[in-house]
C-alpha cells in the first residue's frame, strides 16, 4: 500500500499551455534517507528522477508515457501509480473543460500584418531634395532636409506646405517641439542650434552651440532643452527663456540622443 508518509518524497509539477494544448506534469524522487534495515525487497536501491508526460496534441486521443525504471521496488511502483493517479485526474478534469474556454488567440504577426502592396499613400507631398527628420505636432508635420536647406510646414487637413522656414545649414540630429517653437540643430561650416516660432513660421533664436553630430537627437521637458554637443559626452541644457545654457551635464561619451518622460531625461549610449 502507498504511504501517505511518503508524500513529503514526492514532488510535482502541473504546467498547462492553452495555446500548445499540452499537459505536463514532471515528477521527482528524493532519495529515502539510509536506514538501519532496508525495506523487504528494495536491496537499499531506489529510482530518483522518473518523468510522466500526458500529451492533448489532439482531442481525440491522448498518450500517457513512462520511462522504465531500473528498480520496480513496491515504494517506488507506489509511488508511480500516485504520479498516474494525480496526471489522469488532471488530464480528466481539463478534458471536460468547454471548447469555447480553448478559442485563446495565439500570438504572431499574421494578426496584425497587411500586404504591403494594399498600403497605398493617401497623398505624395514633393518637400525638397532629400527629405531627412521628421516631427509631427498637434497641427502640423515638419520636414526638415536639403536644396533647399529649409524646414518645411505640412498642413494636414490639406496636405499641402504651408511654410518654408529657410536655415543657414542641414538640419541634422532631430527636431524637437516645445515651448511655442520648433528646434532644429544644424550641422556644416556654422553648426548651431536654431529656434523656430511654430505660430509666425520664422527664426527667432540661434544658439551658438553646435550638435554631437548629424545623428544624434534633441529632446524638450518642461522648462528645458536638452541635446549633446560633443563625442566626448556633454549634454546641454538650454533656458527657454533666454535661449543659453543653464546647465553642461558630462555622461558617458558616445551618447548622443535624448528622450524626456514622465520628469526624466534618458539617453542612449555605447
């Protein structure tokens, strides 16, 4: 007869995968502490790792197997037959579940992917040429790029440039949108960090600072703007108010684009 004892011996472990549709159960013998004198028919010899697996691959059958064991002792065949007991009462229990419980979506993109033939524009707006760093704001979408060296206003109600903010150089390294204005780093002979009146489409700042390079990123948070002016790793902290910098922050060198969120700046680095 199987000891109750025992059960402290035994360990096991029921994993149900809805979307594989498969029982495990993985069941572990500890070896049983040497006593003075060995139960009848065990020779001091017992199995410690058995597995049971029950597999639902399909409803309409199902398998059950065990590895042989090296020892059939009385405790250890009492042992698998608890295992057994325990895996088909499981097993018994899930089968009976409904077929509408089971409809779980399985994950992968085929849920969410389209032929990319049937992506079709809703509009082609001619900007320039080459068309670079885009940002998009609550009314607007601007394009900065080159020939001319300009940013460009986008209505999109319209999809028509509305405005042609014309600047000294590329604009590189980002754009960035806060306070009233559009902040767009420079690069080339005068790099520089320009500021744009997002209302009157003109310049009304240049911040003679120049961009870490032409692939960084510029970020604005709630009373700054942030960007990193050199490889060596410094990052710049503009007033808004008086268009200079406020502050000069070293980090690791090799970081260049920073994000603002949720109260703080992070910043990618190498």
């Amino acid at each position: 007869m199987f000891d109750p004892a025992d059960l402290k011996d035994f360990l096991s472990l029921v994993q149900y995968h809805p979307s594989q549709r498969l029982i495990f159960c993985l069941t572990q013998f500890k070896p049983f502490k040497q006593a003075s004198a060995t139960r009848a028919g065990d020779h001091g010899r017992h199995p410690e790792v058995h597995e049971l697996r029950a597999s639902h691959s399909d409803w309409g059958s199902q398998a059950l197997t065990m590895p042989a064991m090296t020892h059939r002792s009385s405790n250890s065949l009492n042992f698998s037959r608890f295992a057994i007991a325990l895996l088909a009462s499981a097993t018994i229990a899930l089968a009976q579940t409904s077929s509408s419980e089971w409809n779980v979506p399985k994950p992968g993109i085929k849920e969410v992917q389209l032929p990319f033939a049937s992506l079709k524009p809703s509009a082609t707006i001619k900007v320039g040429g080459t068309a670079d760093w885009v940002l998009i704001t609550d009314d607007a979408v601007w394009v900065a790029g080159t020939k001319p060296y300009a940013v460009q206003r986008i209505d999109p109600t319209t999809n028509r440039i509305v405005a042609a903010v014309h600047v000294s150089g590329e604009a590189c390294s980002g754009l960035a949108s806060g306070f009233g204005s559009i902040w767009v780093p420079l690069c080339g002979d005068k790099p520089a960090l320009v500021r744009v009146d997002d209302e009157r489409n003109g310049i009304i700042a240049t911040v003679p600072i120049p961009p870490a390079g032409p692939e960084g990123g510029i970020a604005a948070s709630t009373d700054s703007v942030w960007m990193v002016t050199d490889k060596n790793g410094t990052l710049n902290r503009i007033d808004p108010s008086t268009n200079r910098v406020r502050q000069r922050i070293s980090i690791p060198p090799g970081s260049y684009n920073p994000i603002f969120s949720n109260g703080i700046v992070w910043i990618t680095g190498v």
